[in-house]
C-alpha cells in the first residue's frame, strides 16, 4: 500500500512542482504560509483561477486540493463549487464523461435548499439562499458549455437561460454577463444573427460597465463574426484585432486564440499571404503555450491545417506538406479520441437519463400519493367546514328566533311607553284644563245663584207694583246672562280643545295663529303643574309679535310640542326653586318672532340647565333626566320628530348648567 503511495506521489509531484513554479509569489505564500483550511481553501482558489485558462491540469490539481478541503469540512457549497469548476476543466479537456458525472453531482448538492449555509464563501451574497443560488447558476453555466461540446444546442440553450435567470433572480452582473455572451454564440451558429447581436451587445455593456473584462475578447470576436456573417469584412477585421488586444490584456489565451483563428481565416479568404502565415503561426504558439491540446472550438489540428493553408498560398509546398501531415495525424487522433469521448459520455447520459425516468416515476408515484392524502385531508376539512357551518346556521336560526321575540317586545314596549308619554300629557294638559275650566265655571254658579236672587226680588216688586225697580232687576239679571253665556262658551271652548288635543293627529296642515297656540297651551301648562303643586308660583313674561302671519300647520302636534316645552321649562324652575330658597324668582319667557321666511318660537328659563355632557344626548328617544316615573324619555324625542321631520323645521338648544336653558323652534312659512 505504502509503495503505492510513493509512486502516486512520484506521478504528481512533477506536476505539483511544476504547478508551484509558475504561480504568482503572493499566491505561492498564501499556499505555503496558510495555518487554517478556510485560509488554504482561498489560496488554492487563488491558484486555480490563475490556471484556469491557461494549464488545465494545473487547474484540476487546485481544484482537487478545493474539492478535499471541502469535503473534510463538510462545506457542501464548496463541494458543490469544486465539483462545478473540475467538470468545467474536464470539458476543455474533452473528458465529457467524467465531467458530466462532475456536474452531475454538482447539481445534486447545490440544488438541496439545506446546503444553503453552509460555505466559506468571503464576497459571498447578502443572504445563504443567494449564496446557494448563485452556485447553481454557475453549474448550469457550465453544464450549458458540456452540451455545446457535446452537440446538444437544445439543452445547451436551455442552461444557459437558467444561469441568466437565476443570475437576474439574485442581480448578479457576472453570471448575467457570461450567458448572455454565450447565448449570443450558440445564436450565431444557429445563423439567429439579430439575436446573437442583442446578446453579444448586452454582455459587451455588461462587462464594460462592471470592469469585469476577463472574456471581453472572446465577446469582441463573436461580435466580428456577426459583422462578417453581414458581409462587413472590415468592421469584421476591426472588432477581431479589438479581441486580440483585450484577451491579451487579460491574459486568456483562449479568447486570444479565438481571434488568431478568425483572422487567420479572414486572410485566407482574402489570400493574403503573409497575414495569414503570421496569424496562424501565432495560433499555434498559443495553442502550444496550453496544457490541453483541445479548447473551445479551436484545437491544434485546426493551426496545422490553417499553417498548411497559408504555405500553400507563397507556394512553399514542403513545409505546406509538413503540416498537411500533422493535421491529417492530430485530426485523426483528435477524432478517436473524440468519438471514444462522445461514446463514454452517451453511455453515461444514457445511464443518466434512466435514473432520472426511475427518480420520475417516484415522484410520479409520490405525487400521487401526496395528491390522494390531500384530497383526503380536503374533504376531511370540507366535511369539517360544513358541520360547523351547519352548526353556526341552527345557532343563527336560534339567534334570529330571539332576535325577533326581542324585537317584538322592544316595539310593543316601544308603543307602551309612546302611549304613556301621550297620557302622561294628556294627564297634565287634563290637570290645567281642569283647574282653567274651574274660573268660568265659577262665573256660571255665582251668576246663576245672584239671578235666583235677583228674580226672586223681582217678583216681590212686581207685586209691589214698583215698574221702575223692576225694570232694573231685570237689567241686572240680563247683564249676569249675557256672563253666564260667555264663561259657559269660554268653557266649551277649552273642552273642545282638550279633546282636540286628546284626538290622534290627522296629519293635515291648516291656517293657525301660532301666538293662540302658544298662549292656550302656557296657561294650560302652568295651571297643570300648579294643579299638581299648589306651592308653585312662576312669573310668565310673553313678547308675542302680533304682526305674524298664519302659518300651515297641524295644530294638534305644534300644541303637543309647545306643552312639552313649556312642561319642561316650569319643571326646571320648580326644580331650582325648591333649591333655591326663597331668594330665588322663577321665570319662563315666551318669545315669537318671524324672520326669513320662518317663525321662531323661543322658550326661556332661568331654571336648573342642561349639563355639557348630556346636551347630545336630550333628543335621544327615552332619554330623560327626570327621576323614575315622572317621564318617559320621549318628550323631547317626540318633539324633534314632529318640528324637524312633521313640518320641515328646526329645533336648537341653548343652556348653561345652574342658570337656565333656551328652546329654539324654527317653522317655515310654507
């Protein structure tokens, strides 16, 4: 085992040395100086990327030395990223088989969401996600470039799309940059000239704007070979020497390459002798400087026939011959090699693709299981869903039953106390009736009783025979008629207003005097409440303006309104001055007035007030401040309804708590 091992050693260790010889210093001293494997993880990085291009078995050692830190530390990212850049040298190097495998595992590690954070990444993106996606663009970049090699342009097209997409998905300008300039050459092997214009253009920007320059050549030279296809040769000269220029400033001898054969090509055709000798020698010193006989498009069978071609044109059929013969060997050694290539990897496609047809058919069987489950679970919850909307229905029924039980009750209640609201009134506009009614009625008995007096007497002078005295009896006792008769009629007239008032509202509006309405229904109000409380005393002021015109009203409900607030008001100063004391004098006014079209009336007192946080509240329906059982909450409730809504108007109030309130009702005219 041990002599095994020695002679590995001895195998690579030309290839080491050599390796070591040629890196830059900095390089060789991070490689050589580096105490942790984070730190000799970037210097092989370091040293792969100096290679990468120019000695790919080089290049594949540093990537082997990256592949062992990783998997030593477990890094699966890096895994990932070493297995992505050994299937990228093995391409160039025409091993497609063994790169496939590369990149095959590659996308197994990378495209596994747990591995998204686990790296050693330095300029890594701003989240593990980004990080994991980034590597699998790269992957599918390079897998894009095995399928070129390969001939299969489909799916070489197809990957380079989705290095673009993820790159634009993460915002990532290089990876961008580079399938943009790829897609652009596969579309011009395609002959898709406007398009591989598009995206040779796209990455040329690109680059430039990002300084990211490394394939700037290789992007020059596609963009040339657009010019040509168009039949410019000298724009098509002018962007290959411009490849040239940028890939040796670069240092990739790869683009260089590219351009060397294209110019090459073009003096060819033109047979211009010496350029094309010169361009072809050149291609070959470029090809010999790289480790890998095959690169890209370009190997070094094509610079043996290029320089036999070029021979050919000065007519030096010896060293034409000369390399006639190389290319014919290296073409046909290339082409084995080619073929045996081609064959492995087919086979390994092929095995490939029948693992992934078995992976399928367990994720097809898979989903099926997944999609019977869920639409298992789906019913389970609309059988759930259903049941408790059933049982959400009986409860709203239930709910709807109460509701409708409740609301029956609230308006039976409400039409009991509408009703009660109406008695009581009634009982107090009955008390001042009854105590108005008395005076006239008084009148009737008193005059009555004086001209039973008076006739009585009469007769004694009648047969007295005394004319003259009787002539004045009966003067007297006419006089005491004509009394009893108007207080009989003032009499009539109040009953006849209590049972107007007492009757239900017919809702027609007629003529009124608003000043008669109001001076009826204060004297009633007054001498109600003093029937009530004989203790109680107010001073009633009236400035009724006698100019008024009549107005269209329904008197039954102006006459409820203006009892209500004429209640109030005496129930406010009673209130106050059962407070007060005697230092106190209760005073109501009574103000009306016209005045744009509409007559106001005013109720003032300088009772109790209405306190600030109740004010909003007054016209609520069965709100009130009275205590329990001396009102129903309705009063001012039905006052609103039939000032505002009954005949169009207003209603305001305006009280200080302590000194008094004012009702202001507003009518219109018409």
């Amino acid at each position: 085992m041990r002599t095994c091992i020695k002679i590995l050693l001895l195998m690579i260790l030309p290839t080491v040395i050599n390796a070591q010889r040629h890196l830059p210093d900095s390089t060789a001293r991070a490689l050589k100086n580096a105490s942790n494997d984070s730190l000799r993880y970037r210097a092989n990085m370091e040293a792969y990327f100096y290679f990468e291009e120019t000695n790919r078995d080089s290049a594949l050692y540093y990537v082997e030395q990256t592949l062992l830190l990783a998997k030593r530390n477990n890094k699966q990212l890096l895994i990932a990223r070493a297995l992505a850049n050994k299937g990228y040298e093995l391409t160039g190097s025409a091993h497609y088989a063994e790169a496939l495998k590369s990149l095959l595992q590659a996308f197994a590690v990378a495209g596994d969401p747990k591995n998204a954070s686990n790296s050693w990444f330095i300029n890594h993106p701003s989240t593990p996600e980004k990080t994991r996606l980034l590597m699998l663009s790269l992957i599918h970049h390079m897998f894009a470039i095995l399928m070129d090699r390969t001939e299969n342009t489909e799916q070489m097209i197809y990957h380079f799309k989705e290095a673009k997409r993820i790159g634009r998905e993460i915002n990532n300008p290089g990876r961008i940059m580079l399938a943009d300039m790829n897609l652009g050459a596969a579309y011009i092997d395609l002959n898709r000239i406007d398009s591989a214009l598009i995206f040779e253009n796209w990455a040329r920007n690109l680059a430039i704007k990002t300084g990211q320059k490394k394939y700037l050549g290789y992007m020059l030279g596609c963009i040339g070979d657009i010019a040509l296809k168009k039949g410019d040769k000298v724009k098509a000269k002018q962007f290959y020497y411009e490849g040239v220029n940028s890939a040796a400033e670069e240092n990739n001898l790869s683009s260089m390459l590219w351009n060397y054969n294209k110019l090459t090509n073009l003096y060819l055709a033109d047979k211009e002798k010496d350029s094309s000798l010169y361009f072809s020698i050149k291609l070959l010193k470029t090809l010999k400087a790289l480790s890998a006989l095959t690169n890209q498009r370009v190997n070094i069978s094509t610079a043996y026939e290029d320089l036999y071609n070029s021979y050919k044109l000065r007519k030096q059929q010896d060293s034409a011959f000369k390399y006639a013969g190389l290319a014919l060997v290296t073409k046909d050694s290339i082409y084995k090699k080619r073929i045996a290539d081609l064959a492995q990897f087919q086979n390994i496609s092929f095995q490939e693709q029948l693992r992934l047809q078995d992976l399928e058919k367990d994720k097809v069987l898979y989903q099926n299981k997944i999609r019977t489950y869920g639409l298992l679970i789906g019913l389970g919850i609309f059988l759930i869903i259903a049941l408790i909307l059933y049982r959400n229905n009986l409860q709203k029924h239930k709910a709807n039953k109460i509701l409708e039980s409740t609301l029956n009750n609230l308006k039976s209640t409400q039409t009991q106390l509408i009703q009660s609201e109406k008695m009581a009134s009634l009982g107090e506009l009955t008390a001042g009736i009854a105590h108005e009614i008395q005076n006239p009625l008084n009148f009737v008995n008193n005059f009555s009783e004086v001209n039973k007096d008076l006739l009585t007497e009469m007769k004694d002078e009648i047969d007295n025979g005394n004319l003259d005295q009787v002539k004045a009896i009966a003067d007297d006792v006419i006089n005491n008629e004509e009394k009893i008769n108007h207080h009989g009629k003032r009499a009539d007239a109040i009953v006849k207003g209590m049972l107007q008032h007492s009757q239900n509202s017919s809702g027609k509006k007629v003529s009124a005097d608003i000043n008669a309405l109001a001076d009826e229904y204060l004297r009633l109000s007054y001498h109600g409440l003093r029937a009530k409380d004989k203790s109680f005393n107010s001073e009633i002021v009236t400035h009724f303006n006698f100019d008024l015109p009549k107005i269209n009203v329904i008197p039954q409900d102006i006459g409820r309104v203006l009892l209500n607030l004429f209640n109030n008001a005496f129930y406010a100063v009673n209130q106050k001055q059962k407070a007060a004391g005697a230092d106190y004098k209760p005073e109501v006014i009574i103000t009306t007035y016209s005045e744009n079209s509409h007559i106001t009336i005013k109720v003032k007192d300088n009772g109790v007030g209405i306190p600030d946080t109740i004010k909003d509240k007054i016209m609520q329906p069965f709100f009130t401040t009275k205590p329990t059982g001396e009102g129903t909450g309705l009063g001012l409730s039905l006052t609103y309804d039939m000032v505002v809504k009954g005949h169009g108007g207003s209603i305001k109030v305006d009280s200080t708590e302590g000194e008094g309130s004012e009702f202001i009702i507003s009518i219109p005219v018409n």
